[in-house]
C-alpha cells in the first residue's frame, strides 16, 4: 500500500487535521545516548512545545518519525532497543536541520531563504503548518506539518528524505542529510543546549525574518510556550510532491537493511555511501571496539571516502564525538586523520 493508492481512493483527513495521537515515537530524557522509551509521539512534542509538565533545563530529544505502537514496542521487547527496526513509519512534520556554526548570520539566511520558498510554493498550508526554530546551538530547524505523513509505510524515511533534500535543493540551501535515519533524534522544543545555555526556541514569521541572529539568540535565552502550527485541510501541491517522490522511493533498488530505497536518486554529495556504523555513530553516539577516538577516526574516514566534503564530515561527527566524552582537541585530531585517510582513499579509487 502507498499514500499514493489512498489518495486515489480518495481518502479523506479528519476536521482538524491533527497527527495522530497514538503513533509511538522514541523519546530521551537526557543526553543523546541516554535510554530511549516508548511514548506517544503527538502527546510528547505538544507538551514540550507549550510547556506543560516539563522541565526545560533537561535535554530531551523525540524521534524524527513515528511508528505504530504495538509493531514499535514489540520490537524493542525483543530486542531491548529501538535499533534495528525497519518496520512501517510515519512523518507527520518533514524537517530540515540548517547548521553553520562559522557564520551564524548565514544559518539564518539560509533558514529564511527555505521558509520563502516552502511559502512560495505551499501557500496557506506552510503559513499555517510551518515550524521554525532556533535550535540552541549553530542552527535552524524548519518543519511542516505533513498529512500524508500521517500513514505509516515502510518506505516513508527513505521518501521522506528524498522530498526534504529536494526542496533544499530547489531553495538553494545545504541542510544536514543525516537527520532522516529511520532512528534520528531530534532535539524537542524548550529544551536547553548544554553547550550554549540557549534553548531550542520557536520562531514566528515576522520574528524570523526581523531579528538578527543576535536577536535569536538574545530571545533564546529563555524558553517559551507556543501553540503547535496545526493545518485544516490537506495541500494539493504538497501531496503531489510526496507522491513523485514516493514513485522514485518504491522503485528504487532497496538495500540491505531496507534503510534507504532512495540511494542514487539524490546527489552524492547528499547521500553518501556509508556503512551502518557510521549511521549508529551519528545517531545513537555508539562506540565500536576498541574504543572512542578508533571509532570517531573510522567514521571520518569512510565519510570521506564516499566523497563527503570535510566541512559536512566534521559537521555530522563532530556533535556525537564529544557526547561520547571524547576532549575537543582528540576529536579534532580523529576527524583529521580520519578525513585525510578517507581522501586518500577516495582518490586511488578514482
């Protein structure tokens, strides 16, 4: 089954067009390789976004997607970990991660730059269902409220992040590829960045587009409730965009852990090539034998050898590194040697 056979069937969304509210999603109360639970995933985002019942001071991070709760929990039953599920996901918010931690000024351009042409070419639908976000640290989230997100398919990561790297691409912006892993974190809104004492703080429009990004990070200083950007009826532009890339997702060949269907259908430079260690590395902060540094070194390296950009290889690693504990100067020395070793490589290759 494909949203594509549910929209010729003519499906039809409820009133409020809300995501569903028992879709189970991962949740960390804490740091990234702090235990993930099972919890509803709407429930969960909504009270973070409107500060009911949380503490923002504490780091907390919800999964990019949302699964059904009976296949999700059974699987981490069996296995104690949400890993290695490939099983049916929803997307009921398409996101972008808009990261530059040399030119913070640029970051905002670039978040300004992808919320006009999400205006632009959804209209009512993203002036309503847009979420913009200073994220705490070096950049902007932006997301979108998604219906055909809301029907869970094996397929939809891989679909998910062909459409996302297609609109940046089209809107002229580089955003983070690694954030559509069927596993991703993603940090919850109000929540404290431990390294810049900033919160991940919702933006309006007229906020985004008048403040500098001194004045984010003045009014990030402090956490603040807002209503949940909620649609009232689907979008015709946006559901046609999900079924185009829905055809190239299904028809793609599919690789051997089912994780991504879309490989060769985006540019290399956004969709390298890499093992499912570095995945792990990236989105759980796991640690291979014999340790931290040989793994950080490991990751940099088969980055770039997949033809990564240094700038993108130290931007995806680096964050993880240091969660695992490793010092600043050890990390700049494994994503050295490792990206030299990578291009190296690479370049006997070719």
């Amino acid at each position: 089954m494909t949203f594509r056979e549910l929209r010729g069937a003519e499906f039809a969304f409820g009133p409020n067009c809300d995501p569903p509210a028992h879709l189970a999603g991962g949740f960390v109360d804490g740091a990234l390789n702090a235990a993930r639970h099972v919890v509803h995933a709407e429930p969960l985002f909504r009270a973070y976004h409107e500060i009911d019942g949380i503490d923002p001071d504490r780091e907390a991070f919800g999964t990019v997607y949302q699964y059904p709760a009976a296949e999700y929990a059974a699987h981490v039953r069996r296995v104690g970990s949400p890993k290695g599920y490939t099983g049916p996901a929803a997307c009921c918010r398409l996101v972008w991660d808009i990261d530059n931690k040399a030119d913070p000024a640029s970051a905002l351009t670039d978040a300004r730059t992808l919320v006009t042409f999400l205006l632009d070419r959804y209209g009512a639908h993203a002036e309503n269902g847009l979420g913009a976000y200073y994220s705490g640290g070096k950049g902007y989230h932006i997301t979108l409220v998604a219906l055909p997100g809301f029907h869970p398919f094996a397929h939809v990561p891989a679909l998910v992040k062909l459409l996302c790297l297609t609109v940046a691409q089209r809107a002229g912006v580089r955003v983070d590829p690694a954030v559509y892993d069927r596993q991703r974190l993603f940090r919850l809104p109000n929540t404290r960045h431990p390294r810049t004492g900033l919160y991940k703080r919702f933006l309006d429009l007229d906020e985004l587009f008048r403040l500098s990004a001194a004045g984010v990070g003045h009014v990030a200083r402090a956490p603040a409730a807002f209503a949940v950007p909620s649609v009232t009826e689907d979008c015709n532009a946006l559901a046609d965009d999900w079924c185009t890339a829905e055809t190239h997702a299904t028809s793609a060949p599919r690789s051997t852990d089912g994780t991504d269907p879309s490989a060769g259908r985006v540019p290399p430079s956004h969709c390298p090539a890499v093992p499912k260690f570095v995945r792990d590395f990236i989105g759980f902060a796991d640690v291979q034998e014999p340790g931290r540094a040989v793994t950080l070194w490991k990751c940099a390296a088969a980055l770039a050898e997949a033809g990564t950009p240094a700038v993108v290889v130290r931007g995806l690693l680096e964050e993880a590194a240091l969660k695992t504990g490793l010092d600043p100067a050890e990390v700049e020395k494994q994503l050295g040697a490792g990206i030299e070793h990578g291009s190296k490589r690479k370049g006997r290759d070719t």
